[in-house]
C-alpha cells in the first residue's frame, strides 16, 4: 500500500516514530491508522498486551513489519513510566484518559485525578527527551463549556468549564448527571495542568497542541475488538430501540472519528499550530435529530418516537473555521457530514 502523501510544509518526514498513548480507544486507533497510511513509525502504549495484541497483527499486515511497535505501560499514573518509551520519538499524541459511566460511585479520586495524572507524566517524560518536539493532548469541548440545552453561548478558545470544576467537588452521593460533570472537570483540569507546566517551564523545547472533539461518530477500527464503545455506542443504541442508553448523552456536537484523527495529526505536522486549542464540533445533535434521519435513511423500519422533552444545542462554535482549515491543510475536502457518518454506523449494525 502506497502512503498517503503528507503537505510538503510538514515538519516531520514519514518515517519518523509517533508515541500514541490511549491507542486501543476508539479515537486513538484511528489516530495511529491515520499515521501509518501516511508513513510514520508508531509506538503504541498499552496497559495489557495480550488484548491490544489484535493492532500489532492488523497494522503489521496492513503497513508492513516494523511500522508499528508496542510498549507496555501498565500504569500512566507513575511518574517517569513513560521515559523509556520515549526514546527515539519524534512526537507524542496524548489519548489515554480514564471513562467511569457509573456516576453514582464515581469520585474525583478514581476520575480527575488519574486524568491530570496520566497528561502531566506523559508531557514531563515528552520535555526529558532530546528528541521529542511537539506534543499533542486530547481534550474535549466539554473542557471548555457544557451547554444547557437551549441556552445561546459562544464557545471560544480562551473558555474553561469553571462550572463543572466547582461541581466535581461536591460531596455524594451523585445524580447520573454526575459522569459528564466529572468528565468536563477532568479535561478541563487537565488542560489547565499542562498549561500551568509550560508556563513554569519557559525553555521547555516542546510545542504543545490541545485538540478538542466532541461527540465522535464513524465505524471503530475493530468492531470485532472495540465494539461500539462510548458515543458510537450511544448512536446504535439509538439505532437499535436502547432508550435509556440513547439518553444518557446530552445535545451535542457531532464530528467524525477520521476527522478528529486528522485534526491530532495536524497538531503534529502543521509548522504554524503552536499553542493551540483545536475544536472539533461539526454539526448539532440530538436524540431527535438522529431519529429523524435514522427514519429517513431507513424508511421501512421502526424506531423509537422521538422525547418532546429533548432540548437542542445553541452553542456557537468560534474556532470551527481554523479545525476545517487544518483539516484541509491534511487533504480532506471539508468535514465528512453527520448523515454520512451516521450512516456509516448504522449500516455495520444491519
């Protein structure tokens, strides 16, 4: 397979080694497809090899013997856990997170925490290494502003989520609401971390980039592996009649997992992104809206009756037209649209 050919203004040359934490995620094997298509080495850390070793079989058979290679972190939440595999990289793409959807239990100690704790090791061991150039940490628009349904905001670059930080500390016991409060915090508090460590560190060689995506949709790489975890997972329960699970997120913003890969890359390659929040937030969503064109798509089946309690998200998105700037400077033609990626769900379901 011929790579995919990266803009010549790139500052890194396929062949060079990409550190990819997180990597069994959704998003994350995504993200180091979309590299290996396009020549680079990947290094992916994982906690358990024997259930990631399904990547090192397809990217081996897919890209070749020596593309990609593993590294066995069990614990990102140790300081220094990462500096031997840093070794050699050129850059690092930062995905791994912690996900609890039991609200109920969920503390700041098992969620926030563990969060901050993975992104600060991940970015120290990035600046120890001589060769590391630019790190890229995946957040959420979340971080920057959970929006009320029906409320008009203008969601800008400069925003934190304050509210969801304040709320995470509140005592138990918690509503369901709870796992996105803690979610938002998580990402927010993280973010504020990593930037709190470049500004005590002025000569710090690295540039650090923070993409922002919010409710991903597409086919994961391995169904077979990965199923249809977190929002994927939300849009076959919708699919499929689950209302409960269909519910459980709120009117968001859809982009698709390809594109949300795209845009970590460019946070690599892209010679003029420093110090950047890249926001990925393509097209408003909802229960209703996706049942709407689910019954459009697929006229001769039956779906749920759509929640007249359903509000809409308002959000105005500020830093859309610089995500769709970079996405072209990858090669895209624009952003791949909601109907056709939730199509691309829906028909893997059939």
């Amino acid at each position: 397979m011929s790579p995919i050919s990266v803009p010549p203004q790139s500052v890194l040359e396929p062949g060079s080694l990409i550190l990819v934490t997180g990597i069994t995620s959704y998003v994350g094997a995504h993200v180091a497809d979309q590299l290996l298509k396009r020549g680079f080495r990947v290094r992916g850390v994982v906690r358990d090899v024997s259930k990631a070793a399904w990547l090192e079989e397809r990217f081996t058979k897919e890209y070749g013997k020596g593309m990609y290679e593993v590294a066995h972190i069990p614990d990102l939440s140790i300081e220094g856990a990462l500096n031997q595999s840093m070794e050699g990289k050129s850059c690092v793409i930062h995905l791994a997170t912690i996900l609890i959807f039991d609200g109920a239990t969920a503390t700041p100690n098992d969620f926030i925490l563990p969060t901050i704790a993975f992104a600060l090791n991940a970015l120290k061991s990035a600046d120890r290494s001589p060769t590391v150039s630019r790190f890229v940490f995946c957040s959420s628009t979340v971080s920057a502003a959970q929006v009320p349904p029906n409320t008009h905001i203008t969601i800008t670059k400069d925003m934190f989520n304050e509210a969801a930080i304040e709320a995470s500390r509140a005592p138990p016991p918690y509503s369901p609401s709870h796992v996105m409060t803690s979610y938002s915090a998580s990402k927010a508090l993280a973010e504020k971390a990593i930037l709190k460590y470049i500004s005590e560190h002025p000569d710090s060689k690295l540039t650090v980039n923070i993409v922002l995506p919010e409710f991903n949709s597409g086919v994961p790489l391995s169904v077979e592996h990965q199923g249809y975890p977190t929002s994927v997972g939300n849009l076959k329960a919708t699919f499929e009649g689950d209302y409960m699970r269909a519910k459980f997120f709120p009117p968001l913003f859809y982009i698709h997992v390809v594109d949300d890969a795209l845009l970590h890359i460019a946070g690599l390659l892209h010679p003029g992104v420093k110090s950047e929040r890249i926001f990925g937030a393509v097209e408003p969503k909802n229960l209703n809206t996706t049942l709407a064109l689910f019954r459009r798509l697929y006229p001769h089946r039956q779906f749920m009756e759509d929640d007249p309690t359903e509000g809409e998200n308002w959000a105005v998105h500020q830093e859309n037209t610089r995500a769709e700037e970079l996405l072209r400077w990858m090669g895209k033609d624009g952003w791949t649209s909601m109907e056709e990626s939730f199509k691309e769900v829906s028909d893997s379901l059939i």
